[in-house]
C-alpha cells in the first residue's frame, strides 16, 4: 500500500533536455509549417497575376487587332499612314454593316504608348467620299486608354508596332522589314503589321523580376485580300 501511493504520488515529469528538445522540434515543425504556406500564398499570387496580366493584354491586344482588320477602307488608300513608329501607328479604318461603295466618313486611329499607358486616339473625318477627301481634324475626336502596365517586349528590344512588306521573289512570297518613321512611299507597301508587348496584371507591376506577373503577347494582322504576284502591285488591300 505504501508503494502504491508514494508512485501516485510522484512528481517526476520533462527533464531540461528533453524540454529544450521538444520545444526546439515544435519551433522546426512551426517554422516548416509557415515556410510551406508562404510558399504557397506566394505562387497562388504569382499564378493569379499571371491569369491577370494575360486577360488584360488579350483584351487589349484584340481591341487593336479589330481596328486593324478594319483598315482596307478602299483600294486607293493606304490603311498605314505616315509616320508610324514603333510606339506610335497611324492607321484608317472604318467597321460597318452596309453595303455602300465608299464610306462618306472615316476614322483615323493613333495608337501610342505614352509611359506604361496604352491609348488610342480617333479623329473622325469631316466629310468626303474618297481618300483623297477624307479630311480629318487636327485634335482628337476622342480619345480611349486600351491598356495600363504596358512596355516593349523583350526589355525594349522589340517595337509594339513592326511593318513589314510583302512580295513575291523566285516564287516565293517574302517579307521584309520596314524602317521607321514610315515614309510616304513605305506606307504604299505596308501589307502587314505585327504587335509585340509585354504587360502586367493590373496590381502588377512592371519593375519587378522578368516573369513576375508578366506576359509577352504577339499577334500579325495581314493588309492583304489576295495574294501578290512578281508581275503584280505589292501594295495593301489589292
């Protein structure tokens, strides 16, 4: 009986060792737990920048493709107009349902990037039922922001806006680059255009590491309805 109570009454518990030991394996185990969920909460945001950034440039890469679809007004304009550079394109274009010949007005577009900002610029003409007619205002008509958190792709390297000529040479149809500004006679060749840019997600930004919440797009918009031949005109929108 003695025994018995002098064991239920023991008071033996953790000595120091075995203390220190299990609170420095409760700090690993902790400190491990925290490292896997910042880890987490760090690709789960990265992904969603990601997703981001690459819906805003799709978006606002279409908005540009649409206008430039839209640019063969008529055989005797040039849809590229002079002057466009890498960040800046001048362009005509005019979307409509109807059947007319010849559009009695047209927009002009100016497309630049003006710090990280994306805009377009549209000056709607005064009248005219050809090319040569079409007179256009010398502010902007209105004036939209397509996309925010924009730069060239590829650190600067590459321009938003490429120009390129098309033609047929020992039978096959090359491309060729066009130097910018563009001048007067080069925007008579112009048949094909390619936008580059990179952008991020819209709490992104554009300073960070490469690749960080951003995505390069690229697209080509051919000015072309049929193809050329060696013997025929190279210009846009035969």
């Amino acid at each position: 009986m003695p025994v018995i109570s002098t064991r239920l009454r023991g008071e033996r518990g953790f000595t120091l060792i075995e203390a220190l030991v299990a609170m420095i394996a409760g700090v690993i185990v902790t400190g491990a737990t925290f490292s896997i969920l910042d880890i987490s909460l760090k690709q789960t945001t990265h992904i969603a920048d990601r997703v981001s950034a690459d819906q805003r440039g799709r978006i606002g890469m279409e908005k540009i493709l649409q206008e430039l679809h839209s640019s063969c007004v008529s055989i005797g304009a040039n849809p590229i107009q002079a002057e466009s550079t890498g960040t800046n394109i001048k362009f005509l274009s005019r979307r409509s349902s109807s059947s007319e010949p010849y559009f009695t007005t047209m927009t002009e577009h100016e497309i630049s990037l003006s710090g990280e900002t994306l805009q377009d610029a549209s000056y709607q003409s005064n009248g005219g039922s050809e090319a040569v007619k079409w007179k256009f205002p010398e502010t902007p008509t209105s004036t939209a922001t397509l996309l925010t958190g924009v730069t060239q792709s590829a650190k600067g390297a590459t321009p938003l806006f490429q120009y390129y000529s098309l033609k047929y040479k020992e039978g096959k149809l090359q491309t060729e680059s066009l130097k910018t500004p563009l001048t007067t006679s080069e925007v008579s060749e112009t048949a094909q255009v390619t936008v580059s840019f990179t952008t991020a997600s819209e709490s992104g930004t554009l300073s960070g590491r490469p690749g960080d919440g951003q995505v390069e797009l690229s697209d080509t918009v051919a000015l072309r309805l049929t193809p050329t031949t060696e013997v025929g005109r190279n210009e846009p929108c035969e």
